[in-house]
C-alpha cells in the first residue's frame, strides 16, 4: 500500500508544531526515571529531555539529574525511613521527585520551601495529583527530623558512602586501608582536564591562551600536553577546538599514549578504541607511526572515533570487530605494539558517571573478566616478538587488574611483565593502579607487556 503524501501546506503545519519545553527538575526527573526505569546510562536518558530546557537552564538540569545518581544510595536510604511503604514500580517517575527533592534540600543552594514546592508541582506535571500530598509529606518530615536521619545515616555504611552494598564490600576486601578515600573520591565533581595538540601550541602557549580568554587553568600533573582548567567551560569556549587545537581527556587517559610511546615506522594497534581520545593522543605525540588501526566492536561508536579524528585532522584505518575474534578482521600482519583498553566496570571513574552506581552490578564482574581474558588471548598472537602490549582499565578492582595480568602471565610462556617506572600511582604484584582523585586523575590501571 502506498504512503500517504502530505500537501507542501500539511508539511508546513506539522514542522511548525511547537515542541514543549521542560522545567529543568522535569528534565532531570525524566533522565532518572529512564535510568531506574530502562537501564539506560544517564548521558544517554539525559539527551531528549535536555534538549527541550531552555539554553539557560540546562546546567541546572544535568547538575541535579547528576546529583540524584551520585548520591541514590543515601537519597535511597533517606526514603525507606520516611515511606511507610515502597512506591510500586509505576512509581519510578515519583520516587525519583523525591529524590531530586532531597537532594535540593541536602545539597544545593535553593531556599527550603523553594525545594518543597517545586517538587510539588512535579506530581502535577507528571499527571499524579494523587502523589501531591505524598511528596509534601515526605519533604516536610525531612526536614523535621533532619538531624536524627542525618545522625542514624552516618552509622550506615552504604548510606554514608552513597555506595550499592556489593561495591562497597569489594572495595573493602581489594583496599582495606584505602576504601574510604575511594568513595570519597567517587561522590565528588571531577576537574574537566585538557590534552592540548602539538601539532597547534605547546601546553605553555595555549594556557597563556586560555587566560587571555578569561580562563584559569593549571598543567596536569604527568602529563606532556595537559591542562586542568579551575572550572569546566563549555567546549566552544575553549581557543581552536572546533579545528582541533584542543581535546578533553583526563590525565590518568593521557598516561596511555605516553606508556605506549609509539615509534617512527610502527604499526600499532588501539583495541577497543571508541570514542578515540587515545587513538588521537598516540596518533598527535608520533605523526610518523605507519600505521595505527582503530577497532571497535561498536559501528556507531566507531563513528564517533572517526568525527573525532576528523576534527583533529587526524586519520586511522578503523575497523569494526571483535577484539576477542581477529579472524574476522586482522590482515595477519602483527602489530609492533597494542593497546588493549579493555572493558571494564568502569569502577575508577565513577565520579564522572555516577549512575555507574546504581547500573552495575556484581554478577558483571565476572562477564566483564572472563571477557578481559579473552580478548587478551586473542590478541597476544597479533604481536611481534619483542613487542609491547598495554593493558588499561578505567577499574580500581584486583579481579580486572592485577589478578587478571597474574592469570594471563600464567598461561602465556612468551609474556614478560615490564614494571612501570614512575612517581604516579601505586606499584602493584602486576601493573600500576591509581585511585579516583590521585593528582586530580581517574581511577586507572596499567601494565606492560611484552613479547619475548
């Protein structure tokens, strides 16, 4: 059957329907929502909803649905004290006003009643008149008995940390002395962090830039090329981005490209590479490689490496694949080195992605290191003797770090670890691990490999 074909004067009518606008607590209500409700990652959820708040709210917006996910496990505990029953799962959209409620009166400048009320008129704009009385009721005993909760909240270990039960207790066991600067670290705001290109400024020429330009920054500690601004700016505000002067990238990211140290006439090899900030930075300290392939499993994320690299004025040969099955994409020609970012629980940059919080979860962890074993199987006959493998993870848990390298180098004969020689992080039994807020980094993992 044939498609209906609109009149010039149908089409005009229906692009100019009005789209309507957010508040930005309805935004970060429905960015929530979708994350408790589907799963979705919260820059993801954030997307639609964001795009229909006015410019000028929009900060606002992302900063309250970011911090209802980077506190859900306390805002969580706050409410099984003040309901008298759990909201059913429909009510996902209400226990997440509740939530951003709580957070407004424990968190952010806004006047008591302001918080109250707005939270509110939430119900009404969510068609839940019924939940009026429920949030007002709820909010006003907070705010009654505040100090005791408080007070009760501190003797909870998952309610201080703001940490999921199953995490907490991991970090404990992989970090008794240090679990608690872990977390710490994982509830506060990270720095935004650049990696200016070489092939633009050097990293004293573009800071002077970024002064004149109203703009405070200092060098990233370890870093070649990195500059950590006081205050997170928009990206277009920041001197030649859109050519491609400048990326955003933090410094523990940075350390990956300077370990590698790709060589002249190399041919190497960034496994798992979307979104590319790596690729990039190795491809801008050594113009002179042969070679670098970029692969992905994910096309689209591929697709975004490549934007990216384009911006830059960079080019690589990208594929899409498995890492874990080269067969289907590896020319046979070895690699001289490799960098194998491999997936992780991500548990080393939380504070950038709190609702890794409340979407991992333990049984992961297990798909994630049986997945970490395997890609660096398949990808350890793809190097050259006397090549280098660069194992990362964004993860300050043993299982995908150093316990993962022990099993590996137990199997593999012609495998030698190669001790990282510096001043960051902390030298562990295989590779080096820095923890979330070391240096104002992320929480990283490295280790060297290399073929005999």
């Amino acid at each position: 059957m044939a498609g209906r074909i609109c009149s010039p004067r149908a089409r005009s009518l229906v692009s100019k329907t009005p789209v309507r606008t957010l508040s930005p607590r309805l935004a970060a209500v429905t960015a929530i929502t979708r994350v408790l409700r589907s799963g979705r990652n919260l820059p993801d959820a954030l997307e639609g909803p964001l795009s229909r708040v006015p410019e000028r709210d929009r900060a606002l917006a992302q900063a309250m649905a970011y911090g209802v996910m980077r506190w859900y496990w306390r805002l969580d505990w706050l409410l099984s004290q003040l309901l008298n029953t759990p909201l059913k799962q429909r009510d996902v959209d209400i226990q997440a006003s509740l939530m951003l409620g709580l957070f407004q009166l424990l968190e952010m400048r806004i006047p008591d009643h302001a918080a109250v009320a707005e939270s509110v008129k939430l119900a009404n704009q969510l068609k839940k008149t019924w939940a009026k009385s429920l949030v007002n009721g709820v909010l006003r005993n907070f705010q009654r008995q505040r100090e005791d909760l408080l007070g009760r909240m501190q003797r909870d270990p998952v309610a201080r940390s703001a940490h999921p039960p199953w995490l907490l207790q991991q970090l404990q066991q992989d970090w008794p002395q240090d679990w608690e600067s872990i977390t710490d670290a994982n509830n506060a705001s990270p720095p935004m962090t650049l990696r200016v290109n070489p092939a633009h400024y050097d990293r004293n020429t573009y800071q002077d830039l970024l002064l004149e330009n109203g703009i405070k920054c200092e060098s990233a500690r370890h870093t070649e090329y990195g500059l950590t601004l006081a205050q997170p700016v928009g990206v277009e505000q920041l001197p030649g981005f859109s050519r491609g002067a400048v990326s955003v990238q933090d410094a523990a990211a940075q350390l990956a490209a300077q370990i590698l140290d790709a060589q002249p006439g190399e041919r190497v090899l960034d496994a798992c590479a979307a979104p590319g900030g790596k690729t990039a930075h190795i491809m801008e300290r050594q113009p002179a490689i042969a070679e670098l392939v970029a692969l992905d499993i994910s096309e689209e994320r591929l697709q975004r490496l490549n934007e990216n690299l384009n911006r830059l004025g960079l080019s690589a040969t990208s594929r899409t694949g498995d890492a874990a099955q080269p067969t289907a994409w590896w020319d046979e020609q070895p690699f001289d080195r490799i960098l194998l970012d491999a997936p992780c629980s991500a548990s080393g940059v939380i504070r950038r992605h709190p609702d890794i919080k409340v979407l991992r979860r333990r049984e992961d962890l297990s798909q994630l290191t049986q997945t970490q074993a395997q890609i660096l199987t398949a990808l350890w006959p793809l190097l050259k003797p006397g090549g280098m493998l660069l194992y990362a993870t964004c993860s300050v848990l043993q299982q995908e770090n150093t316990q993962q390298l022990q099993r590996f180098l137990a199997t593999q004969a012609d495998a030698c670890l190669t001790p990282i020689k510096a001043d960051w992080g902390r030298e562990q039994k295989a590779g080096r691990q820095i923890f979330p807020g070391e240096d104002g980094m992320d929480g990283f993992f490295y280790a060297c490999l290399h073929k005999a």
